[in-house]
C-alpha cells in the first residue's frame, strides 16, 4: 500500500476553520524545526511520500473578493515548498518529497534545474505533482488578463514535458562527465547537447544546466480527471492522484486511467492509482469519533464554499444552502464550459449521478477532507476502510489528509501504521531512490514518454 501524507504549507488545507482548534498551531507551517520533525515522524511510520500542494493565488471568486478565504486562513497565506524539501530532505533517509508545480505559472529551463538540483540534494527522493493550474487570480498577478482555457492549458503542458525531458534526458550523455586532471577535460562538450526546441510555446535551444540526478526524471505523479486531464496523465504520469465521494466514483477514474494507459502504448500498471482520504484515528472508535466531534464544532463552512469556488470558478455565495448544483450549473455556465478545476466539480455532479448535491451538503461535506471520504475510527476501523477503498475503488494507495495536522498525522502513526504492518500492508521497500522504492526501477521505464528523448 502507497502512504503519502497530503499537505500543504498554509495555516488550514482542506479541513476547514481547524486553525481556531485549541489543540493546533496555526503557525507551524511558518517553523523549518516543525517540518524536519513531522518528515520524521512520516518516514518512521512507514510514508513513501509527503505530497505538498501548492497554488499561486488567492481563492478570491467567492463573493466576488478574496475575503472570506483570507480571513478563514483558507489555503492563505502559503509558502513555497520547494524551498523546504531539502531541509526535510537531510533530516530522513528514505521519505520522497512530492511537490507540486503549475506548468502555466512556470518557465520549463528553470524549473527542470530545480528539480535537478533537488534529485541530487535529496539523493533520488523528489517527484513533481504536474497541474495546469486553474486559478484566474493566479495568471493575473503573473501578467496575463486571465485564465487559460482548459483544453489550450493541457496542450501547453503536453509541450512543456517534452522540453524538460529534452532537458533531463536529452542534453548529457551517459559519459560526458569526464573529470580527468590529466587531460583537462571535465565535461566533454562533443557530449553535451543543446535541447533545440521551437515550438508553439517555447523556445530552448541550449543544454541542461544541472547534470542529471540519481532518478534523471523526477518521479511523476498527476491529478487531473476531467478527460483532458486523464489523458494527459496516462501520458506522462507514474502516479495518478484521485478524489471522490464513494468507491464508486473512484473506481470510475481508476479503470478508465488504466485504459487510456493502454491506449497511450503504457502497461496498464505504469502508473499507481492513489486518493486523498482523511483519517481521524484513536485508541479506540468512540475516541476517535468524539475528536472528529469537537472537530465539526470548529468548522468553516463559508471557507470550505470559498475553497469550492476557488477549485471550480463557482460563486455560490448568491445560492441558498437549498440550491442543487445542477440549478447553480444552468445559472452561472450558460455555455457549459468550466475553466476551473473541472475534477473538483465533477466529484459532485457527473462521476455522482445518482445524487443531486446541494450547496448546504457541498458545504457540509467540504469544510472536513473537502472532496475526499473521512474514515474516523480506530486502528483496526481504519485499516479495514483503507483495504475496502483499495479492493472496491481499485487503487494502489492513498493521500493520508488530516482536520489537525499535529494532532491526526502523529495518531496515524501511532495507531494505523502499526496495524497496517501487522496486516502486511506497510513494509520496508527496496531501492536507493523515491522511483526505485515504488517502482523497481531508477529512470523512467521504457514505455515512458521520456524515454524518447534519452541518449
């Protein structure tokens, strides 16, 4: 079973108002002794991964303004993850750092050296979390008028991994590293190649500026599943990130990603299937439901419409609490289209038929997990709702969330993990790299797309 701890470096992720808690810290994302510890603490109870998510804009759709998410401490303020991962890095040996980067908000010549740099300096154990992004406020603090449209954003990223696996794979040789004293030579530059891409996009014509790490590639993990997005993963990903409200609607996202895996010329296998799913674990079940209790005493349900309307580009601060999404749908979308994350939307309304949300259960659902399931129990209930997900959704692991981050993840760790090693689930992996350890392999497989590009 994959373990990712989902996060992000924010006062409140996606459990919202827990900041108010009296048993959290608001403001342990802002401390670097805070995350070299919880690094550790992860790694001891067996996580392959911290998974960080990342925007680069207020949500600020909500009510027209950026108020009610800037007030509820929603996903704001935020720092950058990437420049964390190497503290947390020297302090474990074998936890993966999962980042996520926009391909609309960055320039592939520098991001690929970033994480160069990072593969090096963590000794294989960084991956990318590749999105396109779906923030307006975001494309307009970066200079453009608005946001891109979903289909021209996916197209641009399918032109943005070719340049930076052209980058990683394309630019040294496997022996261009010479470092010899005695004839002078420290990279041979007949071994050295310029990227040379012209494209609609981008234009890079020179070499690589980082030699490639111990994975060349980082470990590529998605989590797009409108159409557009599925297919861009079966594509490029290693690991495809869901969310949904029942193992039905999971399992849906699961079997047609590994169609299309077959389609793209990939094994079925070629990516592992993960979910986010929160956990509220105790001793015991009553412990464990009386904590999710005060919880829900401490929710947001203003912010978690903010983070909604943030995802999707969704208003629905005009709607009462009554309102079906389907009515907000013919109100707002008069052409149909949703330029937002359409995976945050779809959760609800087309990969759910048989249920017709309104904007008070949308509400009530989000402010705890936001898409998500949450399983609250003990050692014992949890381990079995995790085996139900993966038989029944048909995936390879999950994103572990939290409504506490101190208080859930170090309960995790103390009850769950225990329990999934004594069921067999959770076992020390092999391989000296994040892709080894979850793949059996260092670079990219073959069927990959990078491997195109390698010399």
């Amino acid at each position: 079973m994959i373990l990712c701890a989902l996060d992000m470096m924010v006062p409140t992720h996606q459990s919202t108002g827990m900041w108010r808690h009296p048993l959290a810290d608001a403001e342990q994302y802002r401390d670097l002794g805070f995350w070299t510890g919880h690094a550790k603490l992860l790694e001891s109870a067996g996580f392959d991964v911290v998974f960080f998510a990342d925007v680069a804009g207020v949500y600020d759709v909500f009510d027209g303004s950026g108020r009610s998410a800037i007030c509820s401490g929603m996903q704001y303020p935020m720092l950058d993850p990437l420049l964390a991962v190497s503290a947390m890095a020297s302090a474990t040996t074998t936890l993966g750092f999962g980042v996520t980067a926009s391909v609309s908000y960055e320039q592939p010549y520098l991001l690929a050296r970033r994480f160069s740099t990072l593969d090096h300096l963590t000794d294989g154990r960084i991956a990318w979390n590749i999105v396109t992004g779906y923030q307006a406020s975001a494309m307009r603090n970066l200079g453009a008028t608005d946001q891109v449209p979903h289909h021209a954003r996916y197209n641009r990223a399918d032109e943005f991994m070719d340049v930076v696996y052209k980058l990683w794979e394309g630019t040294f040789e496997s022996d261009a590293l010479q470092a010899n004293p005695s004839t002078g030579v420290y990279l041979d530059p007949d071994k050295v190649h310029g990227a040379n891409h012209s494209g609609e996009h981008f234009m890079v014509p020179g070499p690589a500026l980082t030699l490639p790490g111990p994975q060349r590639v980082p470990f590529l993990f998605q989590a797009g599943s409108s159409p557009r997005g599925l297919a861009f993963g079966a594509r490029h990903a290693e690991a495809m990130f869901f969310s949904g409200t029942s193992t039905q609607t999971v399992r849906k996202l699961t079997d047609n990603a590994r169609d299309l895996l077959e389609e793209a010329g990939r094994p079925r296998d070629a990516a592992q299937m993960i979910m986010s799913m929160t956990v509220i674990a105790a001793e015991t079940d009553e412990q464990a439901r009386q904590r999710h209790q005060e919880y829900l005493e401490h929710v947001d349900q203003e912010a978690a419409l903010a983070l909604f309307a943030g995802w999707t580009g969704l208003d629905l601060a005009q709607f009462p609490a009554e309102a079906t999404l389907e009515e907000v749908l013919d109100t707002l979308t008069a052409d149909g289209q949703i330029q937002g994350n359409r995976s945050a939307l779809q959760s609800f309304t087309t990969l759910d038929p048989d249920r017709r949300w309104t904007v008070g259960e949308l509400a009530a659902h989000m402010a705890i997990g936001a898409r998500g399931p949450v399983v609250v129990g003990s050692a014992a209930t949890v381990a079995d709702e995790l085996e139900r997900w993966c038989r029944e959704a048909g995936v390879d692991g999950f994103n572990v969330d939290y409504a506490v981050r101190a208080v859930d993840m170090a309960a995790f760790a103390e009850h769950v993990s225990p329990e999934l090693r004594r069921r067999g689930l959770l076992a020390e992996r092999a391989g000296s790299t994040l892709r080894g350890r979850l793949t059996g392999a260092d670079h990219p497989a073959d069927s990959h797309p990078a491997a195109a590009f390698r010399r």
